[in-house]
C-alpha cells in the first residue's frame, strides 16, 4: 500500500551574515575605552580634540612622594607623572601641556621635582588654579610659561613642615632653612614675585590662627606677582594655541 506523500517542509531562509564593523569604528571605540581608562585610572587626557593637540595633566589632592599616603586620601603620584612628562617632551603629536591644578600640597622633594620637568618641557605650556594651589603646589603653579588662577582660587604660602621625629640640632634648623632656600629660588625664578617678599608671606604670624603663612585668593596672588592672570579654561587654551601658532 503506498504511503501518503508530505508535503515538502519549506526551508528557512538562509541567515544573512552580519556586516562586519568597519575598521574605524572598531579603532574610534578602542580609543574611546583607552581614553576613559587613562582620565579614570591617572586623571589625565592623552589629547584634546580642538584646533591644536593639547595634553591636560591633572595634579589633584596631595601630591605623593616617598612614602604612601592613607587610602582615604586622594593623591597624585609623582611616579606615574614623570614618565607621561617626558612622553609629551617625547611625542611629536603632543603641541601643548595644559596642568589643571587643585592640589592642597605634600611631598616637598616630589612636587619640585615635578615643578623641575614642567619648566624643562620645550614646549608651549601653561597652569591653571582651581579651588587651591597651597604649599609645594605653588612651585608647580608657576612652573609653566604662563600661569592662570581663577577668582575663587586661593594659594596657601606657609614655611616648610615635617611629620616624624626630629633631631633638636643646629643642622636640624640649617636642612629645613636649606630646603625653603629651594622652594624660594624656583618660586621666584619663574614668577615676578621678590624673594624678600615671598619670605614674608611665609613668616606672616597674623592671619592664620594655628600657623604661619598667608592665604591669597586669585586676586592677590596676581598682584603679588606670584601667578601671572586671571583667568579660567578659555584663557589657558587660548594662550596654548597662539603661542603653538605663533611657533610654526
């Protein structure tokens, strides 16, 4: 007896193959990620996306030397700072170096040893204060060609300070007189402020009740001649790109 014909079971279509991603947008996503990771990980931007290539270096918190500050506390670590310097001395691409400071000071040897590399870059460069450049930090808020500061800013000018034991010794007294000569001699070599008058912003005894020191606001500090203008974002970017344009 013959079986009963089935009907043919209709195929499926064929799935079609997806389109492969083109080769740039694989490239723009992976140089998304990379530059999320380096703002998130360091705090920094490989390069803005203006007329000119500009690297913004963030020094935020304290600045963090030889020893490690508590986890509670937010740092910016002078041995992940010295090799992205001299990667943007290094890198052809790189046009500019843009610091955006608001750091409340720390490690004395690591924010001059910064302030040092910043002043050497050969290209053009610029700082700008936001919130506070206090203590170390005013060594690298005048570290640069030109240097900004916002009117809400305040700069803290105090002697040096040292955490741990000391030895009650004339030497003692001549190493911290030492170091401030450091501090003064570069402050004062790439700022218009005087080192007479620098020193005595230091030793002022009547403004801060448990210390000595001064607090400017942007205001004075440009007057002082310790920050060279007023100024935000705009004006910082600004002088970047005429002084590149002006150097082809």
């Amino acid at each position: 007896m013959p079986k009963p014909e089935h009907p043919a079971r209709p195929r499926k279509p064929a799935r079609s193959a997806r389109a492969p991603r083109p080769a740039a947008a694989k490239g723009g996503a992976a140089q998304a990620q990379a530059t999320r990771d380096a703002i998130i990980d360091s705090g920094t931007l490989p390069a803005t996306k203006g007329p000119h290539s500009i690297h913004c270096l963030t020094v935020i918190g304290a600045i963090e030397g030889h020893t490690l500050a508590p986890e509670t506390q937010k740092t910016t670590k002078y041995e992940h700072v010295i090799p992205q310097l001299v990667d943007i001395e290094e890198d052809p691409a790189i046009e500019g170096l843009l610091v955006i400071l608001n750091t409340v000071g720390g490690d004395v040897e690591a924010g001059l040893a910064l302030a040092e590399l910043i002043a050497g870059i050969s290209k053009p460069t610029a700082t700008l204060v936001l919130g506070g450049g206090h203590s170390i930090g005013i060594p690298l808020a005048v570290s640069a060609r030109r240097s900004f500061i916002v009117p809400t800013a305040t700069m803290t000018v105090h002697p040096v300070r040292h955490s741990g034991m000391l030895l009650g010794v004339p030497q003692t007294m001549r190493y911290f007189e030492q170091m401030q000569e450091r501090i003064v001699s570069f402050v004062c070599g790439h700022s218009a402020i005087a080192p007479a008058r620098f020193t005595a912003l230091m030793h002022n005894t009547g403004e801060l009740v448990m210390d000595m020191g001064t607090v400017l606001n942007g205001q004075q500090a440009v007057e002082e001649g310790l920050i060279d203008a007023l100024g935000g974002l705009g004006s910082a970017l600004g002088y970047l790109y005429s002084e590149i344009e002006r150097g082809r």
